[in-house]
C-alpha cells in the first residue's frame, strides 16, 4: 500500500453513527453522495499521506478507490 500506512498500525475497529434527517430518503443519500470527499485541506491532506486521490464526491470516490481496491483483493 503507497503513502502513510506502511507506518500505520492496523485496527480492526469499526464505528456506527446515526442521526435524523428531515429529508426523504432518496434525497438524504443524494446529497449525501454528492459531498466532496474531501472538503477542507486538512482532509486533502490526510487522505494523500495515505496515497490517495481525494478528488470529486464521496460517491466518485467510493468508485474510484475503495470499489477497485476490493476488485483488486478479490482478483
């Protein structure tokens, strides 16, 4: 793996949060996915010391990084 991890110990720690949102469903994830994966530049930062590309929105993102990542281990 590029970047920061290599340096990184490694977790097997897993967080849920829940909160309300007044906003039909569809929509709700719509904008969800539609916000930047990485709106500041303490963000942009974190995510290239791991080797990233925190460009677009989260839902760009989730294709682009994390879906060819499990494509890659299942291969």
């Amino acid at each position: 793996m590029a970047g920061i991890e290599s340096w990184l110990p490694a977790f097997d720690v897993g967080e849920r949060h829940e909160t309300t949102v007044g906003l039909p469903p569809e929509q709700a994830l719509q904008r969800a996915l539609t916000t930047p994966a990485a709106p500041d530049g303490l963000i942009r930062l974190r995510f290239r010391l791991r080797g990233l590309r925190p460009e677009g929105s989260i839902e760009r993102f989730y294709w682009l990084v994390v879906e060819s990542a499990v494509v890659t281990r299942a291969s």
